[in-house]
C-alpha cells in the first residue's frame, strides 16, 4: 500500500509535467489549429537559458544562479519572448495555413530551435546543478516524499488555477475562449485576433518555462533534444483528453503520466524497457473506447 | 452627400467559382435595403466581403466614403459595421452573458458597455432570463435574438443580418423581425438584411436588390416591386406570365 503511494505521488509529478506541457500545446491548437511540435523546444530553451554558452560538458550557471524569484522572471521572459519569435517570424505569415501546413511549419521551428542550441552550446548532454536542494527527501508519515515533487504539484495546481481564472474572469480570456470557439466570429465582433494569439503564445510561454525548471531541478541534465519526448507525450495527453478542450489536456496529462509511472513500476523487469510501447497500447485502448477523447470539446468535434 | 454604404463592381472567387461577378449596390443612411435571391446567389458572400471576411478580387467597398476593401474585420467591424451571419455563430459554450460582453469589449469603456447591455436586455427579456445559461442550450430563436443583440453590443451603425429567419417557426421570424425594427428607431441602426423570400420582406424594406447567380438582377423601391412579377422574374429567371422553361424544354 505504501508502494503504491508512493508510485502515486510519482505519478502525479509525471503528470503534471505532461500536464502544463499538454496545456499550452492545448491553447495554441485550440485557438490555431496549430499543433506546436516546438512547444517542447521553448522548454529546452528555458532550460539552457539557466547556464552560460558554452561548448563544456559541465554547465557553469548563469541566470540559472540568480535568486530564485529572479531566475523564475528571466526564464519566463525569455520563453515567452522566444515562444513570441516562432509567431511573429513563422506562424504569422502562415495564419490563413491549413492545419497541417502549420504542423509541418512546427516540425521546421523545432529543428531550427535544436540547431540554435546546437550551435552556441554544443551537441553533448551537459550535467547541471541547478536548485538540487529541492530534492531532498521529506517524511509524510510513513512515505518519503522529494520536496521536488510537491513543488511540482502545488505550481501546476496555481498555474492551471491561474488559468482558468484567466479565461474565465478577465475581458482578454473571454475573448480568447470565444476566438477558440470561433475565430472569424470573434473577429467580426471586433476581437483582435493577432493580440489573442500573441496572448496565447505568452501564455504557452509561461506554461513552457515553468516545465523548464522544474524539469532540470529534477533530471539535472540537458541535452538540445530533450523538449522532443515532453512535446510527443503532451501531445498524446492532448489527443486522450480530446483535442481543444483543456480540461481534456490536464486530464490526459495526468492520465499519461499514471499509466507510464505505473508500468515503469509493475511491469516485470524484462518488459521495462518497452514501457512507453506499452504506454502508446493503452492510450490506442482509451481512442478505441473513445474515439474523441475524455473530455471532447464539442466545438472540435463539430468542426472536423 | 456619400451614401453609407456603397459596393462598387464587387467580385468575389472561390477557387474557380465566381460567386459574385461585379455587383453594386448601396445603402443610405437610416434606410432598411434588403437582398434577396435563391440558394447560392452570393447574398452571404456579399455580406462577407463588406464586414471583411471575405477578400474580393475585384472591386470597391466605401463606407462613408472610405474604402474598406482588404481591412480585417476586426478593425471594420471599430467602423461601427456589424455582421449578424448566417447560422448565427453564437459561442456556444460561453454563457449569454459572455456572448454579449464580447460585443462590447471593443468599445473600451465597460461603463457603457453594461450600460448598452442592460438597453438591450429590455428588447431582449428571454435573453435576460437565460444571461447565466451556456449559449449552446439556447432555442434556435433565443440564439438568433442573441446573435443580433451580440452584434448590436458593438453600437454599429449599420448592422448587416444574413438570413435571420433561417430555420425557424413564423412566429419566431415575425418577433425578431419586430425586434430588429425597433433597435432600428432606438440605436439609429441602418439595416442590410438577405434573405431567401420576399414575402416578409416587402412590407418594411425601403429599397430591395435581387441577386441571382451573383449578379444583381433587379433594383427598386419595394414600393415599386410590391406586385411581384419584376421580382418574380429577376429571381428565377422567367415571369409567372411565361411557362417554365423545363415545362417547354419537355
Ligand atoms: N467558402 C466557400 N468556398 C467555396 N465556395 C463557396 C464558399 N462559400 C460560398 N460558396 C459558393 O459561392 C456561391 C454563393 O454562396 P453564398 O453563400 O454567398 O450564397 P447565398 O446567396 O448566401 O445562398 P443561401 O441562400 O443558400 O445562403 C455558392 O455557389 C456557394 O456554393
Ligand atoms: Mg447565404
């Protein structure tokens, strides 16, 4: 029992990494129709925007050394600025595309993003040591508990809460809900559809940059690649929950990271290293079972 | 003086179909003018290409004056142009209320916004009951009378309505129709309405265009046109005095 406990916390860490991922993957395709491959690239950049430019295989931090509440303004600043870029330089221009233009457009975005990073900071992985003290054990009873994963939970928890009271409460997030409703409509109704959008990139920036810390102060490596599995893995979560509700990214989120947390547990040792196959076989079970996903918004379902 | 309104030679293609081939047509200041025309005859499309939803590829569009020919609709709609649209497109998984905030956030001052609301929530008394409601559960009517007072929230003054009796029952045509005439004298509202069948429409409009495979067939007074055959004519193509042509064809 406390074994399980114990993989459920993990589970819940894992799930809220996928989640805020799923969430600002969710926004963009929800007002877009975009799906953001290189959602996960603004996370590698928030990432190696902690530690100096260089080619070394240990990172030296850089802003990544700065207090904490200056090392969470910067990395959300220069996310969201970046996350800005890919729309002012590519989706922009690219705004009449169709969906699947704009995926492929993505896929190019990602890949320059890697080359970038290539470029100033080298192809090896680097070992960072960036706010390790979070990863301390704490005893809650009879569970030992990383103070990390806490952490993890209670910000996603604020940043979805955020959120919603974003969407639900302020002029700007009820203009988005309408725009991802219905674009046209909304504009016609005098909604600037480039300030919801960049909104929205900001939005997914923020989202972005929080997976970023907490993501290094837990793996403590980097390597230009490793926003690709996050993107691919949110994005799954954004299928199961049912594509454009958010609700339904949270949820395949948390699902997601249930379903690969508890097969890295319970699965035999020889089966491990086919986790993630075994992850995708079940997420094909929930499409069969439901084909538009946990939480379907009706929207979509209208629309496709 | 300018009319309000003026479309000039306006063209309008869809991959390879021409969906309006040069019309023009006008609206005055205050006036009630009505297209009508048969299924596909361009009348949405007209409606489209005026609020900026739909790029012609030839032509001109002046409101008062000044082309707005390839503006966003967002900034025509800061003109105080308003578009009602086919199938209404209410946000249907926003509440009544939301619906009609979204209207009026583009006037920047929610004073008056609230203000504009609550005048319009007195046309609108099922829309008042209903404010809390996702907008989605709304009778077919309910979402139409929301789809003009949502575009009225924008104090427009001129509001195009495409096909407002679209789908429902008489009575339901016969409310909004009234509604729409009193927001007319209240807001000072120049109305530019399409819709499929005369009948209605005849006895308010002041001025009628038909349009048929995308160019304009006729125009007039709806006085003038009140007998019917002119419009009868312009709408299928023959007269009710001439026989059908598949009639004479067989
Ligand atoms: N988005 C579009 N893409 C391609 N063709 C279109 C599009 N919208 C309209 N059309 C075509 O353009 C022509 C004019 O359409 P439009 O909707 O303007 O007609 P309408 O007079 O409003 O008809 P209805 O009374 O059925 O609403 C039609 O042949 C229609 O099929
Ligand atoms: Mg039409």
């Amino acid at each position: 029992m406390i074994g399980f406990l114990q993989h459920l916390i993990d589970a819940l860490a894992l799930g809220s990494i996928y989640a805020l991922t799923a969430l600002g993957i969710g926004l963009l395709f929800g007002i877009l129709r975009l799906i953001n491959f290189a959602h996960g690239d603004l996370i590698t950049v928030g990432a190696y925007a902690l530690i100096v430019p260089a080619a070394d295989v240990t990172a030296r931090l850089m802003i990544g050394s700065w207090t904490p509440a200056a090392v969470v303004v910067a990395i959300s600043m220069i996310v969201v600025v970046a996350a800005l870029l890919t729309d002012a330089a590519v989706f922009r221009p690219l705004r009449t595309a169709s969906p699947p233009t704009l995926m492929i457009a993505s896929f190019a975005v990602s890949y320059i993003i890697q080359n970038g990073i290539l470029m100033f900071y080298g192809a090896r992985p680097k070992a960072v040591d960036f706010w390790s003290g979070a990863n301390v054990q704490i005893t809650i009873g009879a569970l030992r508990v990383p103070l990390l994963q806490l952490i993890t939970l209670a910000v996603t928890l604020v940043l979805m809460a955020a959120l919603t009271v974003f969407l639900r409460r302020t002029p700007q997030g009820v203009q988005m809900r309408a725009a991802a409703e219905d674009f046209r409509m909304a504009q016609y109704l005098g909604v600037r559809g480039n300030v919801v959008i960049g909104l929205a990139f900001a939005i997914s920036g923020v989202l972005a940059a929080a997976v970023s810390m907490l993501y290094i102060t837990q793996s403590g490596s980097l390597t230009f690649q490793m926003g690709v599995p996050l993107a691919l893995f949110a994005f799954v979560a954004v299928v199961i929950g049912g594509m454009g509700s958010l609700a339904g990214a949270v949820a395949g989120g948390f699902l997601l990271g249930f379903i690969v947390t508890m097969l890295q547990a319970y699965l035999p040792p020889d089966l491990r290293a086919f986790r993630d196959a075994f992850a995708f076989a079940f997420v094909i079970l929930v499409l069969l079972v439901r084909p538009s996903g946990l939480l379907p918004s009706r929207t979509t379902v209208e629309r496709v | 003086m300018a009319a309000l309104l003026e479309v000039e030679n306006l063209s309008v293609r869809y991959g390879d179909l021409m969906a309006l081939r040069s019309a023009s047509l006008s609206v005055d200041e205050g006036e009630v003018v009505c297209i009508i025309g048969p299924n596909g005859a361009g009348k949405s499309t007209t409606l489209a290409a005026i609020a900026g939803g739909v790029r012609p590829v030839s032509g001109d569009i002046r409101l008062e004056g000044r082309s707005i020919v390839g503006r966003r609709p967002e900034h025509i709609a800061r003109l105080r142009l308003s578009l009602v649209p086919e199938g209404r497109h209410i946000f249907g998984t926003l509440t009544v209320e939301e619906n009609l905030q979204i209207g009026g956030y583009m006037l920047g001052d929610r004073a008056a916004a609230r203000a504009g609301m609550e005048r319009l929530l007195g046309h609108f008394p099922r829309l008042r009951e209903r404010l809390r409601y996702p907008a989605a559960r709304l009778s077919g009517g309910e979402q139409q009378m929301l789809a003009v007072a949502r575009a009225v929230m924008t104090r427009p003054r001129l509001l195009l309505v495409d096909e407002p009796s679209l789908g429902l029952a008489p009575r339901i045509i016969d409310q909004i129709y009234e509604i729409l005439l009193e927001l007319r004298q209240r807001e000072k509202l120049t109305l530019l309405i399409n819709e499929q069948s005369s009948a209605r429409i005849l006895k308010f409009a002041d001025r009628i265009y038909v349009l048929r495979g995308g160019a304009v067939q006729v125009e007039g007074r709806a006085a003038d046109l009140r007998d019917g055959e002119a419009i009868h004519r312009a709408y299928f193509g023959f007269g009710t005095q001439d026989s059908a042509p598949a009639e004479t064809a067989a």
